[in-house]
C-alpha cells in the first residue's frame, strides 16, 4: 500500500464518519461543504450533520476521529494546556501544504486533553481560532456544532462563523433568550435589527450611547447601520483595527470602502459569490486553497470561467492554467510539456503548485513528454495521495530526484549529498539526536513536540536541517510516518527551484 502523501482535511471530512456519531454517514449541517474526488469531473456537495457531544472534556471534542488521523488519542501527553493553546492557534501561510493540511487535521480531531489540568475549553477554542485564521470556516462551525457553545469563547467564535457564514439565527436568538451571552452591546443591538425588531436595538444603542456604555466608533456604525440613509458616502467612517467579524459585515451591508488592507481568510468568503468581480473571487479562492479552507478543485474551475482582461498579477496564472489545458486537449507532447512547466513555475511562486497534482496523476499520467515535462509531473506527481504508485516507474535524471523517489516509496535513501538530505535520512535512519523536543517526543508530550518543531521549520524558511530532522523524528515518534514522507518531500521540492 503506498504512502498517501497529500491529504488535506477537508478530504477527510466529505469522505469519513464524524468523531462521537459511531457509522451514521455524513458531518456538518452548515453551508454545504465541497470536495471534488476528480480534478475536472465537477465538485461534489456533501451535506454533514453533527450534533453536540456530551463531555466533560470540552477539550477532546473533535469531528475525526483518532482513527481515521492517525494521530495518537494521547497525543497531548502531559503537556501544559495552555502551551497547546497557544501553540495550536496560529496559521502559517506560504508554508509546505502538508504542514498545513496536519495542523488543520489535528485542530479538528478527537484527541484525549492534556492529563495536566488546565482551563476547560481553552485547547479547544485555540482550535477553532487556528481553522478561523485558515479561513476554514466550514470546518470551524462543524467543530463548534459538535463542541456546542459550553464557554463564552466557543459562544462567541460560533457567533463570528455564524455573521461570516449568513447563519447567525441561532446564535443571535440564543443571545436575545439570554443577554449575558453577548459579548458586548454591539452584538445585542445587531441582533435585534436582525431579527427586525428596530425598535429595540434603537432604543438599546440610544441608552447604552447615553450612559456611555459603548465606543464611539461602534456607536456610529451601528446608527448607519439602523438608518443606511445616514450614510454619506463622500465622508465614510475608518475601518477600525482590528476589524472584527461584526464590523466587517455591516460595513459590507453598508456597502463601505475597505481599508486596503488585505482581510483575514475567513473574510473572504464574502467574495467567492457570482456577484464578486471574477478578478476578486479568483484573490479569494487562492488564499482558500491555498490554506486548504477550499478544495484544489474549486480554483482550477475558477480559473476557466473566463478570459483574462490584462496581463501580470493573478492574469499570469489564469493564462497559464487554460494554456494548459487547452495543450492537454489538444494532445501535443512538446506543447504539453512546456505549458505544465510554466503553470508550474508561476503557481509554485504563490504556494499553489500542489493544485496540479491532480492534472498529473489522471491527465497526463503514461503519457509522453520531454524531459522537462516529465520532471515537472514527477514533482506533481510527488505530491498526490497516489504518489507510491505513480513515480514507480520514472527513471530520476538528478541524484535530489532518486532521493524523493525513495522517500515516496517508503524507503530510507542510500546517500545523501547535502546538508539538508543528510538531516532527512538521519530522521529515517532513527536520528541519534537527543534535543529536548525529541526528548518531548518521547516522554509522550507529541503534540507539543511537532507543533513546535513545524512552528521552528516554517520560521526558517523550510531550509533549517536541524529543524527539518527534528520534525520528521518527532513525527515518526507519533506513528505519523506518512506525514514524516510528504514533509520530507515537501521541503525538498520547496529548495529545487524551477526546473
């Protein structure tokens, strides 16, 4: 069986029973959630329903299960809560898809808390602020429908994906039952017009505004808000810093200029409608493929639904995906081989290469190319579920291709030539290194041994050895061989330039 070295978690969630739900089928009764078994055979919507898990730990609550992860049900160890908490929630964009696509499998699987005790809930709202900063908002509100709104933290991210989502009813009606939910008097009053009942929120603005219990700033949007008609668009009010999910939603109900400034993800998926200028939709489905929020699949689709109106920027990339295509149509091996290396260098310059894994494996898997056509979809190729499979039979022209063969194939390279390959059979060796995160590792506190190393690879750039030996010895400590391989890879792949 060979090593699946892609799998992002959103794959997971389409395909798998939900952590708590034994075999019923599906997870999520949210907005539907999107995966594509296909590159170009269309996008296949599957809805998921949860229900809140009733547990006295709210931080083991999760929507996969260990076994369907991998990841070790004990795989936080004794390690302080709140070190997880803070170690868990960040987002690192640009960096190895493999890296992001464990960090959003461990932020949505069901894993035993930390024997150390700690705060109740606090791993796990770190986790749905790690899918929020990823932008995965689907994913975030299927956590939080499983977790149920047990902390004022859980209440108020469940209320946030509710505005970003348009599925704020139920938060905001909870909220209206009881009053000591809302996190301030901001979302009382948004609410209440929700829920048409002008009278109220103008009267609840008009005495907290008194008794000056609220910012002048959210004072003032509220009344555009309430009365659009205020609104002069010559002298719009500044977008306040930060920008919450709230004020963003009413400014963009208010139709206000944005600050310039590039949103959060998870603000994003207000411009992935029709109504969003193709220009802006494509933007947005990078940055969410990108962070694996979206499947390849959606921007791949994206990208042919028009003809590009200039050249450079995001023009460059559209072009080069259609050429693509239009060459695979067309079946002309030189043409072929030549497009995939250009769509390959301009999508590797933004961190979306990974998109055409697919196009490798199915379109053009057996079929004849140059030399340089055929490198391009081996490194594609590497990075597909299928990987053992495909790069059998390619015959490595360079000695860094023969070391990423191997790895695929689940062997331990022969030899190394340089600093960095030296690191990575070292780790497949069973490194001699005893650092304190190896020694982590060991002692059982794995999750916070791999977070930290991930976090110490990606701070370097990928191109620290001792940081890359680290992370694939500690991964391997926790049974994660497959994700040890695709990391392995990735960061060769990530240091091979163009070809």
């Amino acid at each position: 069986m060979g090593h699946k070295l892609f799998t992002p978690a959103f794959l997971l969630l389409a395909a798998l029973p939900i952590a708590g739900l034994g075999q019923t089928s599906g997870a999520i009764q949210q907005s539907d959630l999107t995966t594509s078994t296909k590159s170009r055979g269309g996008i296949t919507t599957e809805a998921i329903q949860t229900t809140p898990l009733s547990t006295s730990q709210p931080d083991a609550v999760g929507i996969l299960t260990s076994e369907q992860t991998g990841i070790p049900q004990n795989f936080w160890g004794n390690s302080d809560p709140a070190v997880i908490a803070r170690l868990v929630e960040p987002y690192f964009d640009f960096t190895l898809p493999e890296i992001t696509a464990l960090w959003q499998r461990i932020a949505l699987s069901e894993i035993d808390a930390p024997t150390r005790a700690g705060q109740p809930g606090e791993i796990l709202s770190a986790r749905v602020a790690h899918l929020l900063n990823a932008g995965a908002l689907d994913q975030a509100e299927a956590l939080l429908n499983q977790a149920g709104p047990s902390t004022p933290d859980l209440f108020h991210q469940a209320f946030d994906v509710g505005l970003l989502t348009g599925r704020a009813q139920t938060a905001c009606a909870d909220m209206l039952r009881n009053p000591s939910l809302a996190p301030s008097l901001k979302e009382r009053v948004f609410c209440l017009a929700r829920e048409n009942d002008w009278t109220a929120a103008a009267l609840t603005l008009t005495t907290a505004k008194s008794l000056r219990q609220i910012p002048e700033l959210d004072a003032d949007l509220l009344t555009l808000f309430l009365d659009p008609e205020l609104f002069d668009e010559a002298n719009p009010p500044p977008a306040p810093v930060p920008l919450t999910a709230l004020d963003f939603i009413m400014r963009e109900a208010l139709a206000m200029p944005r600050s310039g400034q590039a949103l959060p993800l998870a603000f994003l998926h207000q411009d992935l409608q029709r109504e969003t200028g193709w220009r802006n939709q494509v933007i947005a489905t990078e940055r969410l493929v990108r962070s694996q929020a979206l499947p390849p699949q959606r921007l791949i689709a994206l990208y042919q639904d028009g003809k590009p109106s200039a050249s450079g920027g995001v023009w460059v990339r559209v072009s080069a995906v259609q050429k693509l295509l239009r060459a695979i149509e067309d079946g002309q091996s030189e043409q072929i081989s030549e497009t995939l290396r250009v769509a390959y260098r301009d999508l590797n310059k933004v961190g979306l290469s990974f998109i055409l894994a697919d196009i490798a494996a199915e379109d053009l898997d057996g079929m004849p190319l140059t030399p340089s056509g055929d490198r391009v979809r081996f490194r594609l190729q590497l990075l597909h579920t299928d990987a053992a499979e495909l790069v059998t039979e390619f015959a490595p022209q360079t000695a860094t291709d023969a070391f990423m063969q191997a790895i695929a194939l689940g062997e331990t390279p022969q030899s190394a030539n340089s600093d960095m390959e030296a690191a990575i059979r070292a780790a497949f060796e069973g490194t001699t290194s005893s650092n304190s995160l190896i020694v982590d590792a060991r002692q059982g506190r794995m999750g916070e041994a791999i977070l930290k190393s991930m976090t110490n690879l990606v701070r370097s750039r990928h191109r620290d050895p001792a940081a890359v030996e680290t992370t694939i010895a500690a991964l391997r400590i926790a049974g994660l061989e497959e994700e040890a391989r695709r990391i392995a890879i990735q960061v060769m792949l990530y240091l091979a330039g163009p070809v």
